[in-house]
C-alpha cells in the first residue's frame, strides 16, 4: 500500500502522456521501478555479501596487531609522571584489552548477522514476488477499494477519516521524503568519496559497507557522520596514514 502511495503520481503521469488505462500505465511504472529496485538490490547485495565475508575473515587477524598497540602504548607511557599506583596501571591496561575484546566481539556479531541476513535470498525473492503482486493489484483497484468503502462506511466518517489520513500521509510523507533525500545524499558523497580514495590506493577496501553504515548513523538524532568519520581519521593518523586521515 505504501509503495503504490509513492509510485501513484507516476502512474497518473503515464496515463497523462500515453492515453493508457490505469491497469496498463501501472503495469509500465511497476517494472521501471522494480526493475531499478531489484538492480540496486543485486548489486548492493553482492556487494555487502563480498565486503562482509572480506572483512570478517581479516577482522581476526587485525585484533592481534590492535591489541599489540595498545599494550604497547600503554608500557611506554610513563606513569611514573604523574604518580599513579600499581593497582591503578593493572586496572587500565585490563580495561583497555576489555574494551577491544568487546568491540571486536560486537563488530563479528553484527558482520555475522548481515551475513546470515544475505544468504536468505530465496525467502527474499519470495518476498518480493508477493510484494510486486501485492502492488499491483492495489495499484490498478485503488479507485474501485476506495469506491467500496465509502459504499460500506458512513459518509461522515469516510469524509473525517479522509481529511486525517491525507494530513498524515502529507506530514509522514514530507518526513520520510526529507529523511530520504538527506540520507541518499550523505550515502552519495560518502560511496563516491570512498570509491575514489580506494582507486587512488588508500587502503579503503570496504567503501560500500562503510558508506552504509555511515549513512545509517548520520541518520539518527544527535549523531551524525562525523561520528564515524572523525575517529576513523583519528585512528588513521595513529597508524601513520597522515594522507588518509586528512
């Protein structure tokens, strides 16, 4: 229902401009948009399948070579400096080792997940073909489920329930839109900008994982792209990739 509500105006626009009936006009704007949906969604899902499986193979064997680091960082700081007891230092060096243990279980889970997610393909083909069904039939017998409610419902409740749900299809509608085109544009810039780092050879391996998730983040309230992107700077400029970091 809610897929035929954003496609509508395409619709109206073909039979507008080809003189088509609505079942024709729809069946035309159901596959151009499927077709660019399904596209995207074969190309995204290979993608993520590869950069996933990629990542968490290496994920492992990146650990060691963090935690080294930090152990390290942590034995050349000099605490006598400032005084700190033994207790205290044994205490920040198991918190540290805590913290990366834990974020590299958190990372495997969540890699782990989009993986399981992904090799449901089938289900989700599935799914789809109903989704398209679905879709089309409310598409071409919207005017004639319109047509039976208000037959079957009171005119003063169809004509009140009218007026609230086209307020809050237009108020949800210009939410999502908006939400929408911000997160679109912030994937854009971030895939594009990755894309060319990665051709230029600077050890970004992963640009649409990456972009996905940043995006995702960049979407929530308070936090934004910056979130991810500035550690990751900070953590570039750590391992000595001054020119990444920048």
């Amino acid at each position: 229902f809610i897929i035929s509500l954003i496609i509508e105006p395409l619709i109206r626009k073909v039979m507008k401009f080809t003189n088509l009936t609505r079942k024709v006009s729809a069946i035309i704007t159901l596959i151009i948009v499927f077709s660019i949906i399904i596209g995207l969604l074969i190309w995204g899902i290979t993608s993520l399948i590869t950069e996933a499986s990629i990542i968490l193979e290496n994920l492992n064997n990146n650990v060691g070579n963090i935690e080294e680091k930090i152990s390290n960082l942590i034995t050349n700081f000099s605490f006598d400096n400032i005084k700190i007891p033994r207790q205290i230092k044994e205490i920040i060096q198991n918190s540290f080792n805590n913290i990366v243990g834990v974020g590299t279980n958190i990372a495997q889970n969540i890699l782990t997940n989009i993986i399981d997610i992904l090799t449901n393909i089938p289900k989700i083909i599935i799914y789809i073909g109903i989704t398209i069904i679905a879709t089309y039939f409310v598409c071409t017998d919207k005017m004639y489920i319109l047509d039976q409610l208000e037959h079957h419902l009171p005119r003063n409740w169809v004509n009140k329930f009218g007026i609230k749900l086209r307020k809050v299809i237009s108020s949800l509608g210009d939410y999502l839109k908006a939400e929408g085109i911000i997160i679109l544009i912030s994937f854009s810039i971030i895939l594009v900008g990755l894309i060319i780092f990665s051709i230029l050879g600077m050890n970004v391996k992963y640009p649409l994982v990456i972009a996905l998730f940043i995006a995702f983040v960049d979407a929530l309230p308070i936090l934004g792209a910056g979130t991810i992107i500035i550690p990751w700077a900070v953590i570039s400029a750590f391992n000595g990739n001054i020119t990444l970091s920048i």
